[in-house]
C-alpha cells in the first residue's frame, strides 16, 4: 500500500504575526511541539490557526500557551464551559443579543474599540484564543496591533516621556460612553435605544454597577514584556482615563498622537475570518479590536482566556475592592 506523506506543519510569518499551516488536530500532543507554538507565539505575537473544528481541540491548543482563567465579567462567559466566553451569538439564537447602531449610514452590530483583554483589573491577562464558528459574509474583521514593532519606531525624546508615565484606566462597555475617544470607530454612531433593540446587552445597561465591580485602575504606558524583553506600548485607548500628572487636555492630546501611531497599517493585522480560523494573541504585546459586522448576518466565536498573573497594575483608589458578581438565571 503506498505509504500517505502527511504534510509537515509549519510556521508562515505574515506582516504582523503568523500562519501556523497544516496542523492536523492532536497534533499539539506530539512531542516538542507544544515549546515549537509557544516560542512561535513569543516571536510573532499572534499565531492564525485553520480548521479548529471542536471546543475540545481549541481548548487544547490554547493550553500550550499557559493555563486558562474563568473571565473576570460573568455576563459573557459560556453556559457550556466557564473558561469559555461567547461572542455574538450563535445564529439559532437563544443566545444574548448584540446592541445595535448605525455608522456613517451603514448599521454594524459587535463593534468592540481597541482594548487588551481584561486591562481594566490590575492583573492583565496573558493571552487570548478567539475561534469563530458562524462568519459573516461581509465585514466583521478582526484587527490586531503590535505594540513591540510600536514602540521599536518611537522618536527618542518620546519614549523617554513615556518610560515612567502611568496613567488610570476604567472599563467601558456602553457605546455611549466610548464615543469620541482615540481608537473607537464609532465617532457620528446613531445609537438605538433599548426600546427599539429590546435585546441591547445587560452588560451595557448595567454600566453604572459596572465600576463597583471593576475600580479604576493604575497601570504603565510601558510594558517590559516578562519573556520576550522587549517594550510594548500598554495602552488600551479606550480605557484610558487619563496619563497621570498629566491636565486632561495634555493627556487627550497624548493618547491621540499615540493611538494614531499604534495603529498606522505597518502594525496592524486584519484578519477575514472563515469558519473554523482562531487567532490566538499575546495580550502583553498586542491590542485588538472587532470592526462588527451587519445585523441579520451571523457571527459567533468562543474565546478562552489565559491567565497570567501579570500583575501590571494597581488600584486608583488604594482601599478599592471589586465586588464581584455572579448570574443567577
Ligand atoms: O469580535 C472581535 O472581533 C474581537 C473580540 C474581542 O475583543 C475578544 O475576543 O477579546
Ligand atoms: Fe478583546
């Protein structure tokens, strides 16, 4: 019987991180290649895989890179598995609805602005895997900035500027209260009104409990990265309140003059998702956003968080505490 040649896997660097190819499922249990994806993923950033077809295969490929962590915000988390979060929701319904709004005359639903995943705590997380199962035909893109390649371009007398700067970061969730800031893409959105979505996500209605449960927190305009050593620009501009020691005019104009760099083309991928593609990021190194898709068309993913603990930050308010919350329904 003639002997089958399978098809090495291999790494494909792209512009911004890289294509893991013909990585057939198990896989990442032979020996030697759990260290081979994790050290791809520390010089790249973001690795791309095809064909995850099973919760079980993206969960094991996301624990090569570290163990999972529950996310710290219940609404999203997945009934089928806590160290799963839903986004969007699965076309046969039943799941949570998206809020919907209208920009520049086009209505895109699960728009999400530029962010690192849980940043709005003092210990950031390491890493995420979002894996899409229902993809939109048209838009409904994924971006991720590299902020080590960001930071590598900055003028000298700028970055010696940021190297100690810090500044207070709080979660956002409601569109309203991110209009208009640096990174968001949402800047002339008409926003509909609970009552012609009655589905507007119980996250976004809850915004004032929110900041019970997530203090403002401190962190560093700068990250030296725990592995790679190298710096990363840290910010996430849409939970930027404010550079620390800084009038709010100052360090609006700041954030906007850095936001406009990180996101010049050079460092940014944009990724067009086919079912069965997951991205896996290094959250330390690399922020990302959702550019939302229309409504009526589907879009789904799960997404597995790791955990760091990176402890990056600190409370605003020393004596705060999170007042956690769990779902009752
Ligand atoms: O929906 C997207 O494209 C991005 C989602 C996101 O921010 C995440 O999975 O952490
Ligand atoms: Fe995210």
């Amino acid at each position: 019987m003639a002997q089958t040649q399978q098809a090495q896997w291999h790494v494909r660097p792209m512009a911004v991180g890289a294509e893991i190819v013909d990585f057939p499922a198990g896989m990442e249990e032979r020996p030697g290649v759990q260290a081979a994806l994790y050290d791809a993923w520390l010089t790249h950033g973001i690795l791309l895989f095809r064909n995850i077809a099973s919760v079980e295969q993206h969960l094991a490929i996301s624990r090569c890179f570290g163990e999972l962590e529950i996310h710290p915000v219940p609404e999203v988390r997945s009934k089928s598995n806590p160290y799963l979060i839903e986004l969007g929701a699965p076309i046969a319904g039943g799941g949570r609805q998206p809020t919907v709004y209208s920009f520049d005359g086009e209505t895109r639903i699960n728009r999400i602005a530029w962010h690192r995943d849980t940043a709005y705590t003092p210990d950031i997380c390491k890493g995420a895997m979002l894996r899409m199962l229902e993809v939109p035909d048209t838009a409904g893109e994924t971006l991720l900035a590299d902020t080590a390649m960001a930071w590598d371009d900055l003028p000298a007398d700028i970055r010696a500027k940021l190297e100690h700067l810090e500044f207070k970061a709080t979660i956002r969730t409601a569109h309203m209260s991110t209009l208009g800031r640096p990174g968001v893409f949402w800047k002339s959105v008409v926003l509909a009104g609970d009552a012609d979505y009655p589905g507007n996500s119980e996250l976004s209605r809850r915004d004032g409990a929110i900041d019970a449960r997530y203090p403002s927190v401190i962190q560093p305009a700068v990250l030296t990265h725990p592995e790679s050593g190298r710096k990363c620009l840290f910010l996430s501009p849409t939970y930027v309140d404010r550079f620390l020691g800084m009038e709010q005019e100052e360090s609006d104009a700041l954030l906007r003059r850095l936001t406009e760099h990180m996101l010049q083309p050079r460092y940014v991928y944009r990724h067009k998702w086919q079912a069965n593609d997951a991205i896996i990021w290094d959250n330390r190194r690399f922020m990302h956003a959702g550019m939302g898709n229309r409504p009526g068309e589907p879009r789904f993913g799960l997404r597995t968080t790791l955990a760091g603990p990176l402890r990056t930050g600190r409370y605003f308010d020393e004596n705060a505490k999170a007042v956690p919350i769990e779902l009752t329904d």
